[in-house]
C-alpha cells in the first residue's frame, strides 16, 4: 500500500517539476498581448529565483501574480522597449537578407545587425532577472546589464542557450513546451543565483533569515525586495 510521505525525494523532485510546467503556462498566458511580456516574464524569474534558492513559499500561483503586481510599474516600460530593439533588430536583418548589400557597405550593415541582435538577446536573458532581483533605476539598469554581459561571457552563453532552447520548444510543441522550458528556466534561474551571490554578502540575523547589504539591501529571503541601491560591482 502506497503512502504519502512528504520528505520523499522522489515525490519532492515531483511537485518541484510540475510547479515549473504550472510556472511556465502562467507565464505564456500572461505573456499572450506581447505589451505585458515585460512584467509576466519579470514575474517569472522572481519566482524561479526563489524556487531555485529553495525560498519559495507555498502557492505557485499567488507568488506569480503577487510578483506580477509588484514589478508591473517597471517592467512594464523596460519590456516594451526590448521589444522594440529586438522588432527593429528583425526588420535590419529582412532588409539585410532582400537588399543583399555588397562591399563596405554591405559588411557594414550586417555588422550593425548583428551588434543589435546580440546586445537584445543578452538583454533579454539579464533584465528580467535583475528587475526580478534589484531595485534599480534606468541608468543603473544599463550599467548592471552591461557588466553581467562583459564580465559573465561563459555564463552568458549558458543563458543564451538555455533561453532559446525554452522557447524554440515553446515554439515547436505549443502549450506541450511547458514541459521542457519549465527545467530549462530553472537551471537559468539557477545561474543567475549563482551571478548575483557574487555582489551580495549574506549577513546573518537570525537563526531563519539572512539580510544582503552591500549593493542591494535585502529583506530577509524569500521577502519581497526592498533594495537602496542597485548597482553591481
């Protein structure tokens, strides 16, 4: 006879993933007017953080949309823009790929394109998270996303291709994709942590909590984010 034993690692591992596919559905639901990318994905990482901190509360759903209502005012404009570049990054490549320039000019453009693409595609995969993670304004949003870029490489492309994988499987399988991008988001997630614990030094206050000083003033984990100030580094 089977019985339910909430320590086993089996059933733990269980719950985690099917949180992730739940996760990942909010998400492109959330996500479906495109205008609301900016604050549903910021959501996304906040939770994902935290799940891969083990800081997560109880309630996949409440903490989506609570995060949702919290970074909206932000994310919202930050989203918008991202997608601007990255619709103007697609309109420079078709004029790339019909013009067919030639010569110096040619070398020139697609150069440009590229720059573009690359700058977009390593935005997208840093400003969610630190919009996610630190309270910071426009100048230091593009301060922090040029200092993950430059001196992250290696991890940068980790996220890169992590990022694609998720939504080329998205893109392909529809709402079954949920079901491979859910992991590969947490494993994301999970680099971020790892990025972010280099500029924050956890001092201990109690026995259950741990406060960040130093860049971003933190509460206690698995709180909502109060930070001073968000610059890394």
């Amino acid at each position: 006879m089977f019985t339910y034993n909430p320590d086993n690692k089996v059933l733990q591992a269980l719950s985690k993933y099917f949180d992730l596919v739940w996760l990942t559905i909010l998400w492109l639901l959330t996500s479906l007017p495109l205008v609301t990318l900016g604050p549903s994905t910021t959501a996304l990482m906040s939770v994902l953080l935290r799940l891969a901190s083990d800081t997560a509360g109880s309630g996949i759903t409440r903490s989506f949309f609570a995060a949702w209502q919290r970074e909206w005012r932000q994310s919202l404009p930050a989203g918008l823009v991202l997608l601007a570049l990255g619709a103007l990054a697609v309109m420079d490549a078709k004029i790339c790929l019909l013009s067919a320039p030639g010569g110096a000019s040619g070398i020139l453009l697609w150069s440009a394109t590229l720059l573009l693409s690359l700058s977009v595609a390593c935005a997208w995969v840093h400003l969610f998270p630190l919009l996610a993670r630190f309270q910071v304004s426009a100048r230091q949003i593009l301060r922090n996303l040029v200092v993950l870029t430059l001196r992250h490489p290696l991890r940068t492309l980790a996220l890169l291709g992590l990022w694609t994988a998720a939504l080329l499987a998205v893109y392909f399988l529809g709402f079954m994709g949920p079901l491979i991008s859910g992991p590969l988001l947490y494993a994301a997630a999970g680099l971020h942590n790892r990025t972010f614990s280099s500029y924050i030094t956890p001092v201990l206050r109690a026995p259950q909590s741990a406060v960040f000083p130093g860049p971003c003033s933190s509460d206690p984990v698995g709180q909502p984010k109060r930070c001073r100030r968000g610059r890394l580094r």
